[in-house]
C-alpha cells in the first residue's frame, strides 16, 4: 500500500528510513531509535516514539539536512546494516544447534493478542507482552517463528477517569496509514484474503503482516465491505462483546489462522497455542487431514503431536466455556467431511468445572487433550494447573501429569533501559546482549562502581518524573481537568525520595488496595520528615469488571486525599509506553496478588533487570525468583481460611518490611551521598534475574522441551 500518499520520496541516500520504520526490530535497539531521534526529537515524542506517524508528518527539509549530515548518515548506515544482519545471519543460536536437522521446521504460536509496541495496540495485557516477547526473541535467536492473531482496528480501549475517580472507556479507530503494517500476500503476489465458515455464513478475513526482525506476525481482519456489519465488527475489538462475539472471534483465529497461514505457504512443523482461546486450530487441521484421507483417529494423534500449548490461568471461572448450543451453531458450516464425528470433536472439549453448569465446551479442555507437550507458566502455575485439570488425564499417576513448568520471561534488549545498557557494556560485556542468559557473565555486576549505578537509577527516576510531569501538563492544557485531578496525576511527587511502583490489571484477586489496610500507619510511612516515601499507581480494570473499577476509584481518591500530602499519584492509561518509564524509574516494584492467583506475572521481571527490587508476595514467579538478597518477600504466615484475615497479616508484614528494611536500607547513604546496602540489592536483582527469567532462557527451554526439536549432532 501506499503510506504516504501526496508527499515527495524519501531523499536516494536515506530512502530505507520507511522500511526502518515499518520494521518493529527497531524498538528494541536503542541505537535504531537514535535514528529517529536525531531527526526530530520533539517530533519523536509528540508522536509517542511511532516512527512510521513521524516520517508523514515530519518537514521535508528535515529530511533533505538528514540525507546530508555526515554524522547522521553514519548511525544512519550502520543501524541499516544492523537491521540487514538480524534478518539473514546464518551464525544464529537456532543455526548452531539446529541447522541441519530442523530445516523446514517452522513454528506457527497463535495468540488473541501480541503486545510489540504502542504503536499497534493489539493488546490488553501480560498475555500479549509475552506474546510480543516470544516473537522478538525468536528473532534474536533466528528461531523460524510466525506469530498469527487479530488486527483490531479499534484495539484495546483507551482509560479515562473521572473526577470521581471513575474508569471511563473509549476506543479510537487506528489510522492503517500511521501502524507498521502491510497487506500480507499470497505466492502469485495477491492480497491474502481467506474465507471462514461461521454458522450458516462465510466471513471473509483479511490478512496483515507486521514484521519483527526475522520474524514475521500475520493479523486476521473482518472489517471488509464484502462482510455484513454484524461481521466487520467481530475483530473490531480486543476481548470485546459477549459470549457470541467471543466464541465467533476464536473459530475466526482458529480456523481463519490456519488457512491464512496456508494461503501465504506456511507449512508449520509445530503449532503453539498461546492460551485456550486459539484451540480451534484443532478443529481446521483434523478437519484437513481427514480430507486427505487420514482416519480421524490418526488426524488426532498426528495433531497431538505437533500441537503445543500454554495456559496461563489459575482460576477456573477464567477459562473461556461455551455452552454446546453454541458451540454447534457457530461451527455449523465448519465441519466439513468431519460431520459424522462431530460428536468425537466436541467430546474433546467436554469439561465440567464444577461451577454448577454442567458439562461446557472449554476451550483449555480442547487444548489440554489435543496437545502433546503442555506447559504452565511458572514452577507454582504448573501445581495449581496439575489439580485443576486432573479429570483431563484420569489415568495418570501421581506425580505423572503431562503438564510441565516453564516460567515466564521477558525480552530484556526491549524492557531494559538505554543508560543502563551503555553500562552493561562498558562494564559487563561489549556483547552482554547476546549473552545475557549466561549467568557466569553476571558475576562482573560486583565490579560495577557504586557512583555509576547509583547516577543511572537517578537518571531513571529523574525521566519518570519529567514523564509524568509532562502527561500532567497535557491533561490541565487538553483535557481541562481540575486542580486535583493534577495532584492524583503526580504533580506533588518528591523527584529524591524512594518511589514504589504498582502497575497491572486492577481486579480483585491482585489486591491493589493492601497497602491502605492501615491508613494512619501507611500516612506516617510517606510523610516521613527526613525519609518521604511516594507510590504511583498505574493500570486498567476490565470494562467488565466493576469490581475493579471500584479498586481503582478508591485508590484514585486516596492520591487527591490531602491526608496523604500528595504522595500517591495514579497514570492513567498504561500501555507499553507507561510501563517503560515505570519499570525503569522507580524503585521499588509493589505486587500484592492474593496467592497462589497470580500464574506468572511479567512485570516485576521487567523491573528487576532495570535494578528495581520486588517486594512481593511469595506467588507466580516471585516464589521462585525471590533469593532471600534480591529484594523483599511478603509474607504475613497466616493459616486462616478467612481471606480478611490473611489480608490484615500480609499488610503488616508489608508495613514492617517498608518500616524496618526497603526504607532505611534506601536512605542510608555514606559521604558522598551513595546507598551502598541498597545497591548491593538492586546488584543481586539483577544478577539473578537477568539471566533465569529472560525471554532468552524460555524460548530454549520451549525449543528445546516442548518442540520435539533434537539438536544437531554436529
């Protein structure tokens, strides 16, 4: 397509700046981002770091300075090497182990969402920012993945609160011209549209590809004029309308997934599902082996095979069931020569969870039979998951569930901060990045001086204040909110003194309002005269979610509370964008979930190699991450069934912990004003999260457990 209609060409010496821009490989190299940078810095920000919307809008007598100025052409040319050389080197951690014995062995990972940066808001949360990080470590490490999902034209919605406190949603239709997109293609060079049965209709589908490195992310799109409206509206939203919009999205990702992936001449060898809401993939591919003459039985097996899939849900209730009826209206015209086993499908996703239904079609039941390698998502995930779906696997022993444990972890070239990397490579490794899951390699952190860390973490913290700042004076001067709207939104916050960090989904099982058990003792906490403590809080409740949204209301009216003098604040509005600032500029991460609820959790991971320690409760992967050096455990060692009464322990083991250790230790600094104790935390934070919990160390643990890849013997 055509991005930019109307305007002059990119001047010959800097022409590949557009295909720069399109490629989301540039969002994890901070020298690639200095590009855009150097060429108009407010236009950088203006546009939230979205480099395809600046190159339409920027002056094209910018551009004609840029094709002439010898410093910018050189990190010009250089990062445009860089770019060339992470698409086609052969020296690849995939090639070395791999090479010649997994040729052709393409992986396809289907997920309802992937999180790769603000400028594609394909995303509402954890789920996605995996996703997201499993596509950009794939291309690091050269492993042959695509990504396939949804483009919603309208995305995830967009958070604004009320005077009162109050999460209001809107949504805002994405502009095609300004997202690194491009129609995707089939072998004679057409556009790639697939046809879907669904009920007693066909809803056509659209396929976009975004690129990422080596890897490619192919997005499914019913918004097409040859699609009634009911129709162009199913991949409108991310997680939007009821039952009926959910189930007809997942037999359009599923069943759609597989024939785009075919319509491009994607062949895969294994096929991930990233959660239950993929599973009908299943369906599609039983359905085409069978039409090729294989017997039902062998399709299942040759499925289960190649099938792998990941659950990411503790609780029961948030395992996506549909009722039969449904399920058989919606798949009616789906089941091909597979008709007369329609009763064999459906039985695989038979399941009742005991929550007084009966038997539902449940989509992580479908997955958990008609896959051969099945993983939760951290050691604790993988308990929890083992009891919840014993009756999938009744004749299994104990201690033999099939389901095994790979805990999350996150793409570090994407979360960590420039600063620190500059460090990294002056002290660490020029190549840390390359090796950044080699744990030997952190033991260099001990030599890293004291003045030079501490100097970056205030650096950190310094941009998270200019940030937040700055999102204050755009909500006075745009949106004309009132003087306390400015306060909850951070304007009173203390630069210096030591800031928590509380960013995630508000729902109730996370907790967001722990810490305000004790209102009295927490005010005390923060006002301190010579040792102030503040806490920001960020995130969204589910538009369905009342609950939620009454977290986050009274959590709003405490930052305008003047009994807390301006020591909360609330962001509004977290996306990737708030999160980097987030992860990287406070210093501590608060995480509160009511165990063991919380499967993995990501955030904190994202913090921690940042150098910002976790206080947290002992659930997800903290329960396995915390070392008893590298940060705080919560843990109020309450036996009751009462959950009040686990809340009133675990929130004055929180107040001891900031009273007694996270304070003092970050306000004892020596003559030249350096918190050495505290140092040697964020050191240890980093030392071992760094290596065990990077998306580097998951991805060769899926290739190498749950892929059925056998590396090269050579």
């Amino acid at each position: 397509m055509e991005r930019y209609p109307g305007l002059p060409p990119f001047p010959d010496r800097i022409r590949r700046l557009e295909e720069l821009a399109c490629d989301l490989w540039w969002s994890w190299h901070y020298r690639a981002r200095d590009v855009f940078k150097r060429l108009d810095y407010a236009l950088w920000r203006d546009t939230a770091h979205n480099p395809v919307r600046m190159l339409r809008m920027i002056n094209r007598d910018r551009l004609q300075w840029a094709a002439g100025d010898r410093s910018f052409l050189a990190l010009y040319d250089s990062v445009v090497h860089d770019l060339d050389l992470a698409r086609t080197a052969r020296d690849t951690w995939w090639a070395q182990r791999y090479g010649s014995t997994a040729k052709g062995s393409q992986i396809a990972y289907f997920s309802a969402e992937f999180a790769l940066h603000q400028s594609l808001p394909l995303y509402a949360g954890g789920l996605g920012v995996l996703a997201g990080d499993t596509c950009k470590e794939a291309s690091d490490l050269g492993v042959p993945l695509v990504g396939i999902g949804f483009m919603y034209p309208q995305g995830y919605f967009h958070q604004h609160v009320s005077a009162d406190g109050w999460q209001m949603e809107s949504y805002e239709r994405l502009d095609w011209l300004d997202a690194p997109i491009e129609p995707a293609v089939r072998a004679d060079g057409t556009p790639c549209v697939v046809a879907v049965p669904l009920g007693d209709r066909t809803v056509l589908a659209a396929v976009w590809v975004v690129r990422a490195g080596r890897v490619r992310l192919f997005l499914l799109d019913t918004d097409l004029p040859e699609n009634v409206p009911w129709d162009r509206e199913l991949s409108a939203r991310l997680y939007g309308g009821n039952q009926e919009t959910r189930i007809q999205q997942e037999i359009v990702l599923g069943l759609g997934g597989v024939r785009a992936l075919h319509a491009v001449g994607v062949e895969p060898a294994v096929w991930h599902l990233n959660e239950g809401h993929a599973a009908f993939v299943v369906l599609q591919r039983v359905r085409d082996a069978v039409e090729q003459g294989v017997t039902f039985e062998q399709a299942v097996a040759d499925v289960r095979r190649t099938t792998v899939f990941t659950t990411h849900t503790p609780v029961a209730a948030g395992h996506d069931a549909f009722p039969f009826q449904l399920v058989e209206k919606y798949l009616a015209g789906a089941w091909g020569s597979l008709g007369g086993l329609r009763d064999h499908v459906l039985a695989l996703g038979a399941y009742d969870n005991g929550n007084g239904n009966g038997q539902m079609f449940n989509m992580t039941a479908l997955a958990l039979r008609s896959a051969g390698a099945v993983n939760a998502v951290s050691q604790l995930h993988c308990d929890v998951t083992r009891r919840m779906w014993t009756p999938i696997w009744p004749d299994a022993k104990p201690g033999e569930s099939p389901v095994k444990a790979i805990t999350n972890g996150v793409h570090v070239p994407t979360w960590i901060a420039a600063e620190l990397s500059k460090l990294f490579e002056a002290h660490i490794a020029p190549d840390w990045r390359q090796r950044h899951d080699d744990e030997r390699m952190w033991d260099a952190i001990d030599a890293l001086p004291d003045a030079e860390l501490w100097a970056v973490r205030q650096a950190l913290r310094a941009a998270l204040f200019a940030f937040v700042r700055e999102r204050a004076r755009d909500r006075w001067t745009e949106e004309r909110v009132g003087p306390g709207q400015i306060v909850a939104a951070g304007t009173l916050l203390d630069p210096s003194a030591l800031t928590i960090g509380f960013a995630r989904r508000f729902t109730a099982y996370k907790r967001p309002e722990l810490l305000f058990t004790d209102p009295d003792r927490l005010a005390r906490i923060l006002s301190a005269a010579r040792q102030p403590v503040q806490i920001i809080y960020a995130g969204k409740a589910h538009p369905a979610d009342d609950s939620g949204k009454h977290h986050l209301q009274r959590i709003y009216k405490r930052a305008m509370d003047q009994g807390f003098g301006g020591r909360i604040a609330f962001i509004d509005d977290y996306d990737l964008h708030v999160a980097h600032f987030m992860t990287q500029g406070c210093d501590i991460w608060l995480n509160t979930p009511r165990k063991p609820l919380e499967a993995s959790g990501t955030s904190g991971m994202k913090a921690a190699v940042n150098g910002v320690p976790n206080l947290s409760i002992g659930d997800g992967w903290w329960a396995e991450g915390y070392t008893g050096t590298n940060g705080w455990l919560i843990d109020g060692k309450s036996t009751s069934d009462d959950p009040a009464a686990v809340d009133a322990a675990d929130a004055d083991a929180l107040y001891r912990l900031l009273e007694q250790d996270v304070v003092p230790s970050f306000y004892d600094r020596d003559g030249t004003g350096v918190p050495r104790a505290w140092l040697r935390i964020v050191r240890e934070a980093i030392r071992t999260v760094m290596p065990h919990f990077s998306a580097r160390r998951m991805m060769k643990q899926y290739v190498g457990s749950m892929y059925g890849l056998k590396s090269d013997p050579e």
